[in-house]
C-alpha cells in the first residue's frame, strides 16, 4: 500500500495574488519596501510634535526665570528687562490684570521682534510648500491644529490659555498656525507684582518649520531615489525572469498547437538559475514528446504494414471460395484463412501489448522477484505444454543460488520479457540444438544471458532486431508465425525497470547468438521484507 504524502509547501495554491502577473508582483513587492520607507513620514510628524512640546517647556522656563527678575528688579527697570527678554528670545509678551484688560504689550515699547506674514503676498513656491504639507499631515494623520488670528478686542477671553491660567493658578500654553502656516506657540504665567497679573508669551517658531520641511524634503529625495532603483529593479527582475517564461510559454504553445514541425524551445545554456534548469527540462520534455509523437507515427504505419498482408490474404481466400469447384481447394482456401485469422490475433494482441507496456508499468508498484524461481517456473510450464512428438530445441538453465538474483519489478510483465526472449533463442535454433540460460549477480545487477544455436547475428543487425516488426526469421519457419514484436516488447519491459538489453556474440566462441538482460539488482532489506 502507497503512503499518501502532504502536498509540498510549494505547490500550495496562491490566493490573493493568483492573477497577477510576475512583472505586477515584482513591482509591488519592491513598491512595499519603498512605502515602508515612507513611513518616516510618520517619524517626521512625531518629531515635529517633540520640537513643539520641548520649545514650549523652554518658554515656560523663560516665563518662571522673567518672573524672578521681574520680582527682584525695581519698578523703573521693568521695561527694560521685557524689551531685553522678547529681543533676545524673539518673542511677544502681554501681561493682563485680573479682570482681564491688557496692562502692557511688549510690541508697544518696541519694535516687533517677529511679524506674521500675509500668504498672499508671498510667491508661489510658498503656497506649494504649504500645500505639501497640508497633504502630508493629512496623510500621517496629524492633529488639525487650530488657525491663529490676532484677537480684534486684545483682552484676556480672547485667549483660551489665559482664561485657562487665571482659573487654575498654573500654567497653559498652545499650539497654532500662523497665516502662513508655521507654528505660534503661546505660553502664560501667573505672575504677584504689584498685583495679580498673567503674563502671556507668544513666539512664531519658523525654524521648526524650517527644520521640518529640510528632514521631509532629504526623506523625499531618498524615496524618490530608492523608488526609482526599485523600479529599475524591478524592470531588470522582469526583464530576466518574466521574458524567458513567456518565451518558454509561446514555444509551449507552439508544441501543443502543432503548428510547426521542428518547434525550438530556447535551452538559455548561460543561464545556471532554475529558469534555465526550467528551460533545459522543458526542450528536453519537448524533444522526448516529439520523438514519442514519431514513434507513434512510424508504429501506426507499421501496424497498417503488419496487417494489410494477412488481410488481404484472408479476403483472397473468402473470394475464392466462390469459384472453387473441389471440396479439396475449399478447404485448402478455408485453412488459409484460418492461419492468416490466427496471424491477426497474434498481431493484434502484440501490438495491444506493445502500446499498453509503459503506461501500465508506471502505475505498477514493483515487489522483489527472484529470477531464479521465476525463470525455472516458466522452463516447467514450457516443458508440460511442449509436443512429445515434435523435434524441438533443448533448454538448460544454470539456476542460480535462492535469494541471490532478486530484482524488483513486476513478475508478470519481466516473465514475458525473457519468454519473449527465450522464443527468439529456440525459434534461431535447430531441432536438436541447445539453448542455454543462465543468471547471475554481479555487483548491483542482475545478469540474465540467453545463448542459442542458431546462424548468429550480425553486427549491423545488433540494434534493428529491437525494432518493432523487424523481421529477419529462418528461412524453414512458417510465414507470420512471429510477429516482430517479441524483443521490442521485451526491451521496452526491461528498460520499463530500468535495465537493459543487448544482443552480441557467444561467450564460448561457439556459433549462435546471445542476448543479455541486465536488472538492478533489489537491495538485501527490500528483499528480504
């Protein structure tokens, strides 16, 4: 009994992708890796939020450190120290009293340290650069940050982070975008001068914008250079792997429409990858198809050959039964008949065997055989069937020791082999001669060699007599007594399990012809089990 085996991991069916082509999967495989760099986009979004987040404890620490001069300065110093401090960190500071009402503004003692820029007025390659980077926050996903306008009213409720100090005590700070789409940071402090106050800290960070755009714009460079790589890649993948498939499929094509008689199917020698151990398998597969496609040919002219002959004698014969005049030429024309309806059956039961051989033994599953055994088994049955009266060849047979020829292979099939051998022996051999067969191991095969009596053959002829319907009989045997298809059959059963058969000269120098089989011999395990 055969073991079923699990299918191999290979052969496992593709699902999603089943009808992409390769040039379509390579490229997505390597447009993957590509969007997987993209990713840093993502990365670049994180680190805008820490560059915000890290600007705006700075603040916060410039407003704690602002606080504790202003507390130890005097009054007339005040202004001084707010004008230094917004110069040196190029911001904006308001301060507002508990109800609410600006008491001071920094811009109002000195110029602006920074300006807020109209978009409008600014040239073109700006609003591309705003318009990137709308898409890429979209696309990473990042917080919609509120637009910044300067409040028409400056009082402290137009200011969510002041309201938010003066409830809490504490600190606040936010994030927007300025017109023109940089980051506004705001911070504020609760301050006891004189009396209450929040100070609120405002900073137009244009270089976080800056930063962010140059990392976006050397990440951008680097994807567009590796995307175009791996679509260069990807169109040499192609071009070495997908263009000789096709070749191979059209040639394929080609061969199974049958448009053309010599189809060639590209070998691709310099090629050591499995596509061109694909494409060396595949003509070989080809040329192997062709020659069976001839072999087919040439045997079915053959068989038309083999049986006009009897056929036409046997319609010679019924014609003339209707002009014979004796019951003597009656039955002369009807045992005519009768032998060529004999020839028929003989011929078309070789050639059923004939074309059936190779397809049957490659279903059969092979057990061990002694040789020996079998060889004087059949000798038995032939010698119970054979004519007392009739003068025939003598067989010996040099049997060998039990267990030591044993192949494995199908006892029926390799039984009709050498029968068909030992008939060819004893029909070259005269009445009285002897047929000698003996087998024996040599090493890993089995020999199983036939010597007759008969002329010999000649070594031109060592090769054709394996032909189907190759005919070169005795000249005293009775005509369509063989059919030409005994040593084909019998070479192909042999070569069917992987041996081989040869026809030369006598050993012993005596005249006649021999023919060896030889077989793998079974390994001792699988025999003895």
């Amino acid at each position: 009994m055969v073991e079923a085996t699990p299918p191999d991991q290979e052969d496992a069916p593709l699902v999603w992708s089943a009808r992409w082509s390769l040039t379509t999967r390579i490229l997505a495989v390597n447009i993957l890796a590509v969007a997987l760099l993209a990713g840093g986009f993502f990365y670049l979004d994180t680190y805008r939020t820490r560059l915000v987040d890290t600007r705006i404890e700075v603040m916060e620490d410039q407003l704690a450190m602002l606080d504790s001069a202003l507390e130890a300065a005097r009054p007339d110093q005040r202004e001084r120290l707010i004008g230094e401090f917004t110069r040196a960190t190029e911001s904006r500071l308001r301060f507002y009293d508990a109800s609410g009402r600006k008491i001071d503004d920094s811009f109002a003692h000195a110029p602006p340290t920074y300006t807020l820029r109209d978009p409008d007025l600014q040239p073109w390659k700006r609003d591309v650069a705003r318009a990137m980077d709308r898409g890429i926050d979209w696309v990473v996903g990042a917080p919609n940050y509120p637009e910044f306008e300067e409040p028409a009213v400056d009082r402290a409720a137009a200011w969510p982070e002041v309201v938010e100090a003066m409830k809490s005590g504490g600190e606040a700070a936010r994030f927007r975008f300025a017109p023109e789409r940089t980051p506004l940071l705001s911070a504020t402090r609760v301050v006891d001068l004189e009396a209450p106050e929040v100070m609120l800290m405002t900073l137009n960070a244009r270089d976080i914008t800056r930063t962010v755009r140059a990392e976006r714009f050397r990440l951008a460079v680097v994807l567009a250079m590796v995307l175009v790589v791996s679509v260069l890649l990807s169109l040499f993948l192609a071009r070495t792997i997908v263009r000789p498939l096709r070749k191979l499929a059209r040639a394929a094509v080609r061969v199974r429409l049958g448009r053309a008689r010599e189809v060639v199917v590209p070998r691709l020698p310099s090629r050591r990858d499995e596509i061109g151990t694909l494409a060396r398998a595949v003509s070989d597969m080809t040329q192997a198809l062709r020659e069976r496609i001839d072999a087919g040919e040439h045997f079915a002219a053959d068989v038309t050959h083999e049986l006009k002959n009897p056929i036409a004698s046997v319609r010679s014969a019924i014609e003339g039964l209707g002009r014979v005049k004796t019951d003597e030429q009656r039955a002369q024309l009807l045992a005519i008949a009768d032998e060529d309806v004999r020839r028929l059956d003989r011929l078309v039961t070789d050639i059923s065997d004939a074309s059936r051989i190779d397809a049957q033994l490659s279903r059969t599953l092979f057990e061990p055989i002694d040789i020996g055994l079998m060889i004087e088994s059949m000798l038995a049955s032939r010698a119970a069937r054979a004519n007392a009266g009739t003068p025939h060849p003598r067989i010996a047979f040099a049997r060998p020791r039990k267990g030591t020829a044993t192949v494995m292979g199908d006892g029926h099939r390799l039984e009709r082999a050498i029968d068909n051998v030992i008939d060819n022996a004893l029909s070259f051999s005269p009445a009285g001669g002897l047929v000698c067969i003996a087998a024996t191991r040599l090493g890993d095969e089995v020999h199983i060699r036939v010597d007759d009596d008969g002329p010999g053959i000649p070594e031109a002829q060592r090769e054709a007599i394996f032909r189907r319907f190759h005919s070169a009989r005795p000249d005293e045997e009775a005509f369509g007594r063989h059919s030409g298809l005994g040593l084909a059959i019998a070479r192909t059963i042999v070569e069917g399990h992987g041996g081989t058969i040869a026809a030369g000269d006598r050993e012993d120098g005596k005249p006649g012809a021999s023919l060896l089989i030889t077989l793998p011999a079974a390994d001792e395990g699988r025999a003895g089990g």
